[in-house]
C-alpha cells in the first residue's frame, strides 16, 4: 500500500491519471510507464542480465535496465557538462590535453587538482544527505551501493603510453557522471511533496529541505559551492517535457528498490515497469505496482480499456522510435570526436586584420615577420627599446593576454591552407590553454602572439622559454587566466611534448622552424604554490609496465609518488576539510584570476586643471586673501590628494609652495558654499584674473546647453561645426564639472569620441533620447527579476570562493541584460568594474530598447519626453557585491560591500 499511496499522490499532482499509463509490446514483452508516453529505449531483453560486480564506469553510464543495487543509474543526465560545476569536463576525453615528462603521460596538476576538489565535495554531500534520509526514514531501505571514485580510475595518474592514459581519463570522466547521478538521486530522496522545484535567495522564500540541510553550519559546505550545484542540472528536476535524465526500465518481479519508484517518480525522471511475455506474465514484488500493470495482467488493477494486438501500443510511436538515447558508437552525453566542443566557429579565409598576404605559408608569413622586425629594432631610439623589451619580459611570464594585453591570432588549417585569424577578447581564454609553450609566438613589434600546432621550438628572437630553476615556471601553477581548468575544446596540436629550454636573449637571431620533436626536460617543476623548502622528492616515478588497456583495470601509478601536502595521493589530501575543498573547487569552476585594471596614467597637476580648473596666476604665491572667511582644514598632503581622488597619482615632484596653493585653493573650494562667488579669481581658470582663463581658449569643439529637466538641470553637449545627421541621435548630458572639463581636455566634435573618453576616465554621463509623446505611459511596467547575492550571518568569514561567485553573477549580469552597459556610463567604481566585462563600444549606441520604449528612466523637459536607461538599487548592489548580514528576515540589515 506504501507505494499505491505515493503513486496515487504523485499523479494527482502531475494531473497523471491510472487510465492514461500507456502499455507498450516490444518484440511480444509488455511494458508500461507511469511518467512516459514514449516508449522505452530500443534495447533487447537480453541486456537485462546482470553485470559483473566489477563493471567499470563507462557500462554503468550506459546501462537501462535495472541493475540491483544501483538505484542511482536513472538519474544519469543526457547532457550532464553544462553549467559552471561540470563544465570543466566538457572537452572529451580524446582532447584533454595531457602533459607528458619522464614520469609519463597525465594531467596537468591544476587539472587534476580541480576534479579531485569537485570529487571531494560531491561525495561529501552525498555522505551528508544519506545520512539524513536514513535518519528520516529509518524503516525504508535503500539497497544502494555506493558510487565509484572517480580518482580510482587514475586521472591523478601518470602512464606509459598517452592511449592509456587517455583510457583512464574516459572511465573516470564517466565515474563523475555516475556521481553526479548519485547525488541526484539523494536529491530527490531527500524532498518532500510540498519542496519548491527551485532553490530561491529571497529572505520570504522557503528553499528545499535537501537545501537547507546542507547549509547548516555542521554540514561544512560553502555557501558558494551550494549555489553552484543549486545552479546545475544535477539538483534540477523541473523539466516535465523533455527527458533530461536516461532513466530506467525496471523488472517488477527482480528490483529489490522498486517501493524507491514513487520517490523517483517525483524527480521527473523516466521510468518503464517490465511484465514479461503473455500469458506468464510476471509478479511484482510490491503489490501496488499492479496499478500500471498491463491490462491483459490477470491481476491488473488499472480499469479495462479496448484490445489491442501485439503489435500495436495505446496512442504510441511506433517500436522504431526510442527517447533518444544515443547509439551505441556514440557515449552518452559525450560528443563525437569530430564535434567541437565550446569555441566558435569562425571563417577560414584570412580577415583584414590578419596582415597574412594571399598565398603565404605561416612559415613564409614568420620568416617576413622576422626581417620586419630586425629593421624595426635596427631604428628605435631609447625609449622605443625600453617600451620593448618591458612587453618582452611581461610576455615571458607566458600568461593568458587579459582585457588590455596583447591581441592574439590563431592559425588554422582548411583544406591543407593555413589561414592566419584575429580572435576576440572573449575567445582568448577558450584558445590559450589548447596550445603548448613552443606553439606559441610572441611579436614584441605589433604586441600580439600567434598561435598554431606547427610550431615547434623557434621563437624568432623574442620569446623567452622557460628554464627549469627560474622561479617563475608556471607548468604546475595556477594560471592567470579565467578559462577553465580543463579547456572547453582543442585545436589541434603537434605530437611533440613540452620543453623546458633555457632564457633566450632578445636578440635579432632568425626564426628556427625545427620538424623535430623537443627533447622532453627531466627537471620537475615545482609544486603549486611550494616554497624552495617543499618541492617534492625528485626520486624516479614507477610506470606501470603493463601493456593491457584500461579494461582490465591496471593500477596506474601516481604522477607524484612523494607525500606532499598538495599530492593528490597523501593522506592529508584525502582528510581535507570539507569547507576547503568545496571553497577550492568555487574557485576552480571560476577560474578566478585577479586582474585588476590599470588606470588612464596622469599626474595630479593634470587632475587638479581638467577636473577643478587649478591655474594659479601668481608669482611668488602670497597666500589665501584676506576676504576669504569659510575654508576647510586638511589635516595632512595625503588628505589633500585623496579629497580629489588623487592618491595614487604622482606628487612626489610637487613643489612646497605649488603644495600650500594647491592645499589652499582646494580648502577654499571644498567649504565655500558658493564657489564662483567665494574662490579668489587667481586660483583657477573661471575668472579672467586666473591663468589661461577658459573663456579665452581657442580650440573649443562643443558647446553647452542648459536644460532644466524634472529631475533638476542637466547639461548637454552639443557638436559645434558638425551637422547633426553626422552626430548621434542621443544627447550627451554631463553635469556641469564634466561639461567644462570637456571644453578644457579639447574635447570633440564628435559626440561618441567624447563618451568613449569620459569612459575611459570613469566619468558619469547619461545618453538622452527623445521619443514621442504617445510611447509614454502613466506608470512604468515592473522590471525583471534581479538575482542578488544574498545574506550571511554576521560572523560569516568572506573569502575568494565568495567573490568567485560574485564575479561570476555579476559579469552574467552586464552580460545579459539590455541595460548592462549603462555600467559603463555610471562612472566611479561601477565603471571600473563593468569595464572588466564590457567593452567601451557597448556603451556608445545610446538606450537600450527597453528603454526607447519607455521601461526605464524618464527626463521630462517642458512638454519633451527624453529616455534612457537606470538601475534599480539591487542592480548596483548586485555589481558591487553586496551582502547583508544578519537576519535575512529582519528588515534594515548591515550591508558589506564585498570588494
């Protein structure tokens, strides 16, 4: 009756009736299903058998029938590598790059490290929610086995030959889908009826009870890690249409977890019941599966409906048909070998930026590259050659170029013709990682790598190669990079393994294009972040000797076979903190890298002209005057820099007395409460008594116009000897500071080379558009939902993994929204941070389209009605990384800004 009851309850709920189970005949056996109206996957009876209780991975994943013990395998996902969590798995396994030194064939170590954090927290949730549903349900068992360790497989292994080690990599990569799965599953053993199908950061919200079990402070999960995996297809059971999950058929009559149905049922996962062949029909160990037993079953309880023949099914497709399970030749989930998985497609033939003439090979095209730059260097004068060899020694470091770096070609082959390419900022990071040290070229001349798979060692005088003792060799380092640990797909690449090869100077010498293999170095690297006090034994690794395949099961041997604290295979690793390892792995599936944009260089003199209109006419300098009454007192020359944002300026070179008139003009400013009134006309250049007084400048380019809007004046600058259809259809409105610095800086006529310069600067502007009348309206429509970032308790510690998760909300955020760029144009510290994300052209076509329709911010000037986008304050606390702490249900909460 136990089951009866929950299937009765469950369809209730998915408004499933019992006279609408269908009934399926393949091949004379009969099946139904309580979930499904596609018939189950074309798979012979035969495939029913058991297998052997040392299957590998790779059988499981693909297994449909019911196997005893191994309730979990329904939950297997189609597409189990999207989203931040398991993407990093992505690349198949033929096309993970592997890294091959004396010890053999394996993954790079960050890699490697990466799996075994997100290993190590699946497991610990696992654990964690199986403890919970066998504490609220001790009278229900569960006969389920416990997942394989995908670290029992050797990925954090090294091997003789790269086909074994890429046969490691695809039983363990399998051995992380069926973990997923198993995590699903307790998942979904661990809801109950009334659990919302989303997990929700709202304070008024209730989130599942699986959710809230694990965000308990004895669980020892970071918050962030929850949220990943509250984000991924693992804990996502919503889909009702589509089967995101394998599924199972199962034998009545033989699996020992069938009363777990209900429960499964619940998760929307496809389930198919087995009844065997008329008139033996079978019987099922729980009796309430005879609900949905065939009609023709002498002890059916579904009510009688029509005959049907053999070969027919009860408004069904045909038995050709099949719910979309991939062939046998082609793994679950996995692509193909010829697919490409996450970069872009992009043309063959060379674009205009390439510089590639027709019919030029890479080896010609490097050959001319060189001469060019010979004679280049040949006439540099001193300043030139410093610029240039600071670009060399910053390109040694080998990292991934970031927003400012260098710009970056890939050659690609089409055809047998090698095409030179441009790639964008954004496909940088998928590309980077694919190619090896020797396939990259570095011109210091034109600032930009190439990268192709035909390169081998030559450098053309200018790359500098890492030497085994220099400090910094990266081979086991984090990169600083975002990509993922594993990257999303692979170009293809030479056989030849990486080298270590001594510091090249930077000298002219030719471009070598050896077609022979680099001899591999026997020096190991060191550890990632190691101290010259903690690089691992450098005795030899033992290699497996065994020819046989993976099949068999070989014990692969460990790529670092000293006990370390970061050795995958020491003790320590595997009794890490389960707060650490889940921290660990935020960061890996982020891929955080701290890059921190430089600002436009200048000096305080040039601050304190443009911004404030510092122009002392007088010398020797007296003093403030006498009439002066109202001023502030600075306290120290740090204070006076920091109050016009210049504290990271050069004022050093100050003269004392350009101090005390600079310390003086900025006291008068900052407590006058009428500056233009109050501020001796010798100070600045809004006075004629002042030095090269505005009014007086000959190269204006704009003009001003005040406007007095609802919201208060604003004031637009206008192009002056342009004609307006040359000019943007939306007006520039500064306030009255940026206006002038506009006309001081020279700037114009252009009104977008105007907003490209403001953000750049991180000035504040707006882009005002006019529409008609008749698009307003009396209120404007409620705005989309805007995930923020949450609460914390007061004494929760913030770490990395937190501005991991951060980062990674706030970049979708500008990325997604029609309104993101308005980032750029709000100046101050939402541009700077925007401008990590978004390019400065993404600000410059004015209001969104939501905007133009009138969904967002309104200026009213007499009867004119002019648009353009705004944030809501959870939109910017959103970019600026606010948390509240406290109680997320009391109201007026203390707010950290988590940068």
């Amino acid at each position: 009756m136990g089951m009866l009851y929950c299937l009765n309850s469950i369809f209730t709920f998915s408004h499933i009736t019992q006279v609408s189970v269908p009934e399926f005949v393949i091949d004379g056996h009969y099946y139904t299903s309580p979930n499904q109206q596609e018939e189950p996957p074309t798979i012979s009876f035969s495939h029913s058998e058991p297998l052997p209780d040392n299957a590998l991975p790779s059988q499981l994943r693909k297994r449909v029938w019911a196997l005893q013990h191994y309730p979990y395998l329904p939950f297997v996902l189609f597409s189990p590598f999207h989203g931040s969590m398991t993407s990093r798995f992505a690349t198949p396994p033929e096309l993970i790059p592997l890294e091959e030194d004396k010890y053999g064939h394996h993954l790079p170590q960050d890699v490697a490290k990466s799996w075994k954090t997100l290993e190590q927290s699946c497991c610990r949730i696992a654990t964690l929610l199986r403890t919970l549903f066998e504490k609220d349900h001790p009278k229900t068992p569960l006969n389920c086995s416990v997942s394989p360790s995908p670290s029992n497989f050797g990925y954090s292994k090294a091997y003789l030959t790269e086909k074994k080690a890429r046969s490691a990599l695809s039983e363990s990569v399998d051995a992380f889908v069926l973990l997923f799965a198993y995590v699903s599953f307790f998942i979904a053993m661990c809801r109950v009826r009334d659990d919302p199908a989303t997990v929700s950061l709202s304070p008024s919200s209730t989130n599942p009870r699986w959710f809230r079990h694990l965000s308990s402070q004895e669980s020892r999960i970071h918050p962030e890690w929850l949220q990943l995996l509250a984000d991924s297809p693992i804990s996502d059971f919503t889909s009702t249409t589509t089967p995101q999950r394998v599924g199972t058929i199962i034998n009545v009559s033989q699996c020992s977890w069938i009363h777990l149905v209900p429960r499964i049922l619940m998760a929307n996962v496809p389930i198919w019941l087995y009844w065997g062949i008329p008139p033996l029909f079978v019987q099922p160990l729980d009796t309430g599966a005879l609900h949905f037993a065939p009609r023709a079953h002498p002890q059916s309880r579904a009510p009688p409906l029509p005959a049907i023949t053999p070969s027919q099914s009860v408004n069904l497709p045909t038995q050709s048909q099949s719910v979309g399970l991939p062939t046998q030749s082609q793994p679950v989930g996995l692509p193909t070998q010829s697919q490409s998985v996450g970069l872009p497609v992009r043309s063959a033939h060379a674009g205009p930026a390439s510089a590639q003439r027709p019919g030029e090979t890479w080896k010609d095209f490097m050959a001319r590259q060189n001469i060019r730059r010979k004679a280049k260097i040949l006439k540099e004068n001193d300043v030139e050659r410093h610029a240039r060899e600071d670009r060399e020694n910053t390109a040694a470091k080998r990292s991934c170029p970031g927003k400012k770096g260098p710009t970056v070609f890939v050659w690609e082959e089409d055809g047998g013709v090698w095409t030179r390419t441009l790639i964008t900022r954004k496909q940088v990071e998928d590309y980077w990682g694919n190619f090896k040290s020797f396939q990259k070229i570095y011109n210091s001349i034109d600032n930009c790598w190439d990268l192709c798979s035909k390169f081998n060692e030559g450098t053309a005088g200018e790359m500098y190669e890492y030497d085994s003792n220099d400090s910094d060799n990266d081979a086991y380092r984090p990169k600083q990079s975002r990509r993922s640990p594993t990257p999303k797909a692979c170009s293809p690449r030479a056989t030849a393994v990486d080298s270590e090869s001594t510091l090249q100077s930077s000298d002219c010498t030719p471009m070598v294009v050896d077609t022979t293999p680099p001899q591999i170095s026997s020096s190991f690297p060191l550890m990632r972040d190691s101290s010259p006090a903690q690089i691992p034994d450098p005795s030899p690794m033992i290699i497996d000797p065994s020819p046989t395949q993976i099949s068999s099961v070989p014990p692969p041997v460990p790529v670092h076979p000293a006990q370390h604290e970061d050795d995958f295979n020491s003790s320590d690793e595997e009794d890490e903190d389960p707060y650490d390892a889940s921290r660990k792995d935020v960061l890996n599936a982020y891929s955080v890298a701290l890059d921190l944009e430089e600002m436009p260089v200048t000096t305080l003199d040039d601050l304190l002209y443009y911004r404030y209109g510092f122009s002392l006419n007088e010398s020797p300098y007296t003093g403030i005057p006498s009439s002066v009454t109202e001023r502030r007192t600075f306290r120290s020359w740090t204070e006076v820099c920091r109050t016009v944002g210049g504290q990271q300026l050069e004022a050093s070179a100050v003269d004392p007395v350009d101090r005390r008139a600079i310390e003086d003009f900025l006291s008068i400013l900052a407590g006058s409460p009428d500056p233009f009134i109050d501020v001796p006309g010798k100070y600045w250049d809004l006075s004629p008594s002042g030095h090269s007084p505005i009014v007086d400048l000959d190269k204006v380019f704009i003009s001003i116009e005040e406007r007095q809007f609802t919201v208060g004046k604003r004031y637009i600058i206008r192009p002056r000897f342009l004609h307006p259809s040359r000019d943007t259809s939306w007006l520039l409105s500064v306030d009255p500071m940026t206006a002038l610095e506009c006309i001081r800086r020279g700037l114009g006529p252009h009104t977008i080379d105007i907003a490209n310069s403001l953000i750049s600067h991180g000035v504040h502007f707006r882009t005002l558009q006019h529409i008609p009348n008749s698009s307003n309206s009396e209120q404007l429509p409620v705005r989309p939902h805007c995930r923020y970032l949450g609460y914390r308790s007061v004494d929760y510690s913030f770490d990395l993994a937190d501005f991991a998760g951060y980062e990674a909300l706030r970049d979708s955020f500008l990325r997604s929204q029609s309104h993101g760029p308005l980032a750029l144009r709000e100046g101050g510290i939402v541009a700077r941070l925007a401008r990590e994300v978004l390019p400065n052209s993404n600000a410059l076509s004015g209001p969104s389209s939501d905007a133009l329709s009138g969904h967002r911010a309104r200026y009213i000037c007499g009867d004119e009605i002019y648009v353009d986008d705004s944030f809501l304050e959870v939109e910017l606390g959103l970019i600026c990384g606010t948390y509240v702490l406290g109680n997320a249900k009391a109201k007026g909460g203390n707010e950290i800004f988590f940068f």
